[in-house]
C-alpha cells in the first residue's frame, strides 16, 4: 500500500453528508485512493464552511441541512441501489439515514450514531436515553431485519472505529509477547477467549493529543482540533464505560440501563466532568476525560464470555482522552459556565504550529502489566500526507476511507460494528497515515505514586478496579 | 496620590530577600514612592534569576539561598535597630526572619507566612501541620511576646492583604446601598458586628486572569504569571476555607485542627484539585480552584462575633481563583503526575499579548444577593504604571509597597494581619496602581442553571451553603 494505491473502483453516486473537519479531511483520500470522479460525488451539508474546498477540488456543495421533516425528499433523487451515502454530520439521525439508505439500496457509513439536534442533551429524555448505549441498541435493533442487505458500517472513524482493530493487534502482540497461542481468532468467541485467557482486565482508548497553536484561546471560545459541536455533544453526554466483570466496586453514581446488552455502565454526570488515571508512551501517565464513545461498549460487548446468561469474562472498555491542550481549558469554562456552549469556536487547523496526536489501546492486567498500541502522527507529517487535515482529524479520515472500501468490498453486510469488521484489511488501508504505528509496554498502574499527600479510597489488592482510574 | 508621590523617606537599611516576579516588580516602585536611595538597598536571593533587572537599577545583588543553618549570619551584617526586611522569597521560613528582626529591631513584612523549602508537602508532617492555618497560628503565637516591638506585617500582597481591605470597603458599600448605618466601625468587634448585621454569609476572593501569551505551553511545563513554586506549593497544601457559622453540611473530608482559633477547616486534598463555583462582573460565573490562602482564614477569623464562646457569626470565606488558561492547563498536568513538579517552568511576562487580572472580593448573602469589590487591572495599563510587572504581580507589589510605607509609618506595632491596619491608608497608596477599582452586584447564585442535564446533590434551601459552591 502506498499514497497512490487505488484500492477499488467505484462507478456508483456518493453522497457525504457533513461537510466539516472530517467531511473536508476524507475527500482527498476518497479522491486519491478510490477509483472515483469527482462529478460522481455531492456534498449536502448543513452551513458554508467547507464551500472553498470543495470548490477547489470541483465537487458539488449543496447548503442544505436535513431536517426530520426533509432528508428523505431532499436525499431521494441523489441516492439508489449501489450508491454510498458517507455520513459525516452532526445533528441528523443516522438511524434516519441509514434506514433511508436501506430502503433505496444505497451503502452506509458513519463515525458515530448520532441523534436528530438536541438529542444529546434534551432534559425530557432520561440520561440513560441521552446515552450512547440506547443510540447503539437502537441502531442494532434493525441488525436482523437488514441482514444481507446493502452494507451500513456504524461508527468507524478513529474511536470509535479504528481501535477495535487496534484491540485485536494488540491482542495478538501480547500473547505472542506472552507465550500464548498466537492463531488469528476467526470469531467473537475466540476473540473473547483470547483476551480472557491473556487476563485483560481493563482497556482504555489512551490518547493523547499534544497539538498547540499561537493564536491563544479567547475567553467565551470553544477551540479544538476537530469538530466542537461534535466533541461538546458527547462531553454532555453521560459518562459511559463497559463494565468489566472484574470490577468489584460499583460506583455510587452508577446506573444500569434497564434494557439490551448490559455490557455498560453510565454515571450520573457529563463525560466531560469526569476524570481518568490513564497512560501513553510518549506522554506518560496523565488525566484523561472519560468521555461515552460507542467503541466502550461494543468492544466491551465483543469480547464477553458467558456461561449460559452468566457473564464469566468482559472487560472494563473506556475513553480516556486528553484533547489538545486549549480543548482542555475550552472544557474548563465549559464547565464554569454549566455545559452552555461558548458563544464562539475555532476548529485549530493551519495555526497549528506543533504537536502529535497519540491514540491508542492501552490493555491492561496481563502477564506483562501494561501494552499501548497504536498511532503516534505528528502534524507536520499529517500535513505532508494530505491536505485539510491535521493530526487527529487523518486518525479519523482514514479510518473513513478504510470503512468506505471494505463496504464496497462487502457490500451485503447489512448493519456492522468495527468489530466484525476484517481488522487486517482496515490496518492495510490505513497504516500508510498513521505516522508511527507502535506497541509499547509499560510498568505504570494507577496506583503509581498514590497517596504521597494524602490518603485516598483506593483498592490496593487490584490496581486494575475503576474505583482506582478514577480521578475523585 | 499621583506616580511620583514619595509617601515617606526612609534613611535605614532595606534587605529584599528573594528577587522573583514580585522582588523584581516592587523595586521600581520603592525606588520611586519611597525616600530611599539604591544604596540603601540590598538584595539577598537564591539564584541568579534578576540579576540583570537588579544591575540596570542599580541596587545590590547577591546570589546567596539563606537556609535553616545561615540566615542568621548572612543577614546579621546587613539589619539593625530601624532597618527593613522585605521578604519575598519561597523556601525561607518567615517565622525566623522575623524572629530575628524582632531580636535586631528591624523592621518585616512578607506576603505569606512561609515554612522552610519541603514544609508543604512534607509527608512526615499531618495535613493539618502542613496547612496556612497552622503557620498563621505559629506565627500568631509570637503576638504576645512582640507586642509594641517593631512592626512585622504579615502576608501582605494582593492575597492575602489587599483583599482584607477589599472587604472592608465593599461591607461599607454593600451597608449604604442597603440602607444600614454607614459609620466606620473603629475595631474588630464593630466589622464583625457590621458583616453580620448585613447577612454577609459567605466571601469568595473571587479571581479571573485572562492573560495570555502567543508562545504555547509545552508539555512538561508549568507556565503561570506569578510565582510557580509559590503557586504548586500552596496548591499541594490542603484545600483550607474559614468555615462560617451558616453553615449546616460538613464536608465528608473536611476535618477541624484540633488547636488555634477555631475558624477555618481544611479538606483531605490538595487545594489544587478543589474546584468551586464562583463570579466576577467581566467572567460571569466560572470554576475556580479552592486554593489555601491565609486570608481566608484571617478574614473568617477576624469578623467572627461570639456570645461567651458561642460563635453567633462568622462568614465562610475562601480563594476561588481562576489563574491563567495556561496556569489552568499547568495544574491539568501537574494533578496528572499526582502532583510531582513539571521539569521546566515558565514565568509569563514579556510574551503576554492581552489579558486582565480581575481581583475583588464577592460578599454573598445579603440583600442585594451578591456583590464584588475589586481591581481589574489590563496587562497593557500594568505595562505602562511600572516595569516588570504583568497585571498579576502589580496587584501584589502596590500592596507591599503600601504595606511598607504603613509600616515605616507605624514602626512599633508588632505582629500585624492585613486586617489590623489602616484599610483607607492602604488603598490611598494602591489606588493609582490598581487599573479599575469597581463595586458590581449581581443576581447570580452557585444554584444557578444547575441540574440541567443531571440531578445534583445540592440544598435548594439556602444557596450559600458551601456543598452548593463546591465542583462535585
């Protein structure tokens, strides 16, 4: 694979739906790795940003946001059967589009399952229906009646997306690293035994993002380095992990849902108002914000053992998120100001002038402690790789384009999970842009250097238990 | 009171003991409002950082760190019966500085009762030994011995100092725009009684630094400024608040010291990793941190009312203190490597580009709800009043030029709290250099916009209760 491969031709309409950070940063990859033409391809999106680069590459801009009321007339005459609609927006139902893109025969892909506008944050709904485990069960819901039918890829940029087949890289190192078997697993149960007889107790999605500008934060400003609608709406969103079957403190702000899978956990708080112990190579350990992403819960749902309905192994799946550093203090005043977004925000991209975006699995409680596996991209290489993106925004592109391929390979999949997806075939794509792609392991538990001021409630018989991760 | 006000001549002897951000910023301002010549001055510090500001002004410098082991000889050459101790410096402690003034007859002032280099995180100390509280009451305890002896100022910056007469000003403000009697109360028992008269329930030090600079933080940096030793080491302390009578729920990790006054409690945690709900006109309402400050405890103390030894009064007071954004960022980082000092620090001075120290006092629960008194001071205004100084350590330095001058002008008082001194003197000397000096009421309330998303543990009943305030 290198920066010219064209992976697959595809003689069909595309539809991207969104047109930001993402929307922006995907279609020179569409472009460039897919044997398409740019008059095959419609943005529809729902403001002007993005209309320059569009125009740049002579691909159509449609202003249109799509509405509960308008989407499926507006999405009609652009869409049939073999045709791709790329959902890269806020604010529209993907359930809605994917449906839509069922019923006409189109593909489907997008980063997240997202609600129609509010979804995340509207009070006449429970936080147990404001989280992403009720968007995800909704989403699977349809799993059976579209089986066989066109591909819907559901959530697959970088998290949630491409480490679920971090996961299973980093699985394999480990028990070669280990003196495990080392067979590729073929399914879900295998998989599952894998990590349970690794003793994986505990998995975080470890990143962190070093990316800085010199056009400092204003006060009343949102700034990261990717969309701040998008990060805002999940930071309100409860906190949710998959709750690991190790775990022998249940949280005082813990709740269960009371329907599905079970595999998750939510607290009774915005994600962006908690903290975690977590660790990166590179970085070392930091606090990182444990923000609800559906890759918590469908990997920790993947890899469940069971005996009978008895839940014999699971991991404890979460986020654990350092954002760049002026996100940091956006989410700060975010805070101050009771989760009422700033009334200005700045999407960081060509003021970037340093910094590395560091995402990876962090497995945890196996023979050899610690192993982070993933992506170190600076953005310098970033920028050199392709154009409108910067380091965290390509972990996400690629990971489209990736989604997008492996669809039009499959495409008779019906509804997929990043987990059910070929792992091999998606690193393959997406390695030429990943900058450094890495495994390290690593002595760090979160324990480490606890209670040097002060005691604190931790458990010292199980460094692994959330209760210690957890910044109280 | 004009720039060129010289206030008094001094024909003594003046030794700066460390040459910081605020050694180098009170200099020009000595130099210019008090009778003095450069050779009367000199200054003792522990590195060479100043060195140069020193030279281009002329005064004496001389790299020497006084410990437990020399301080007595290295300053016994340099301080007799009239002369002045400016003590400015971290790591040096203030109780045998101004012991030994005590002994000569010089005259002390410093801005924080100071322990030797380690007293803040000494493990081998309780939390309760390693708080403000207990240093305030070792300090304290020589009042007695010091009585009529020469004058010794205590913690006497912006705060603590400033801000007690901040509160004084703002109780007399708050009593005429209710309609209360306006008279000056003459002594301790008059303020207290009039603070309570007003139904002041509870004074935040409520601070806002917008300043900022084009040149990012780099990771493994602490940037501040003002101090950073200062800064982490009062942040490592325990979370301390004078503990007012109002209040009904007793924090589950808070804990009384079983000596001394009584007034204030600490938390089992660094004040670093307290956040607290607070407002100021220009920010409107924000998170700041709990930082442990003498002034909360000296001001809780000093307007306590009793019947017999029954407290009728006292007002819950404390810092809640929104540093800088790369300060906020700094503490991000440093709670994330539990509390081990960056590798490299930044004092933040030439490299600002905007920004303003807005620093007042917020009584709550009278009438009119809230009001805030105090200093919005722009970093271009700092600039142009004085040299090296940023809007941060300008509203220090005036105060310890003020605190000086009223010291020269009360050479016999002993042991004095901001409290015990002359507030309109005061003011009068710091005014000019204090940008705005502004009183603002306001409707906010820490009840305000809460359990949006999510139910919260808070007490509808009075809002000024402390569980209300503090950032669960």
């Amino acid at each position: 694979m290198t920066l010219d491969t064209k992976h697959i031709t595809f003689t069909g309409r595309m539809v991207i739906v969104g047109f930001g950070s993402i929307g922006q940063g995907v279609l020179p990859l569409i472009l460039r790795h897919i044997g398409i033409t740019k008059d095959q391809i419609t943005i529809v999106t729902a403001e002007e940003r993005g209309h320059a680069e569009a125009d740049e590459l002579g691909v159509k801009f449609i202003n249109l946001p799509l509405t509960r009321e308008n989407y499926a007339q507006v999405l009609e005459p652009m869409l049939g059967k073999g045709d791709f609609l790329v959902n890269l927006s806020v604010d529209v139902s993907s359930v809605a589009l994917f449906e839509f893109c069922h019923k006409v025969g189109a593909l489907y892909i997008d980063t997240c399952v997202e609600p129609w506008a509010g979804g995340y944050t509207d009070p006449s709904l429970s936080p147990s229906l404001r989280s992403n485990y009720a968007l995800r069960e909704t989403a699977l819901s349809h799993r059976a009646a579209f089986e066989g039918g066109p591909t819907a890829v559901l959530t697959h940029g970088a998290n949630p997306g491409l480490v679920s087949h971090f996961v299973k890289q980093a699985l394999l190192n480990v028990a070669a690293d280990t003196g495990e078997s080392t067979e590729v697993p073929k399914d879900r149960a295998g998989w599952g035994a894998l990590a349970a007889k690794l003793g994986v107790k505990v998995i975080h999605i470890a990143e962190r993002d070093t990316q800085v500008s010199n056009e400092p934060k204003k006060v009343g400003e949102f700034v990261n380095t990717w969309s701040i609608d998008g990060f805002v709406g999940e930071g309100c969103q409860p906190t949710e992990l998959g709750w690991g079957s190790h775990e022998k403190h249940f949280p005082a702000d813990g709740r269960r849902h009371e329907f599905g899978c079970d595999a998750a956990i939510y607290l009774m708080r915005p994600g962006a108002s908690t903290r975690v112990r977590t660790w990166t190579p590179l970085e070392g350990p930091f606090h990182g914000f444990l923000i609800t992403h559906s890759e918590a819960i469908s990997i920790a749902d993947y890899y469940t053992q069971r005996d009978g309905n008895h839940v014999t192994y699971r991991p404890t799946v979460h986020y654990a998120y350092h954002p760049c550093d002026d996100a940091v203090k956006s989410v700060h005043e975010l805070a101050g100001k009771n989760w009422y977004m700033q009334p200005s925000q700045r999407l960081m991209m060509h003021e970037i002038v340093s910094g590395t975006d560091e995402l990876g699995v962090l497995l945890m409680g196996h023979k050899k402690g610690i192993y982070w596996f993933g992506s170190r991209l600076g953005i310098d290489e970033a920028r050199a790789l392709v154009p409108y993106n910067n380091a965290t925004s390509l972990q996400v592109t690629v990971a489209v384009l990736a989604g997008i391929v492996w669809a039009l390979e499959n495409p008779n999949r019906g509804i997929v999970e990043p987990d059910e997806i070929d792992f091999q075939r998606i690193l393959e794509i997406a390695k030429p842009y990943l900058g450094e792609l890495v495994g390290a392991y690593g002595d760090w538990t979160p324990l480490q250097d606890r209670e040097r001021l002060f005691p604190e409630d931790i458990d010292h018989d199980d460094p692994w238990q959330f209760k210690n991760f957890r910044v109280a």
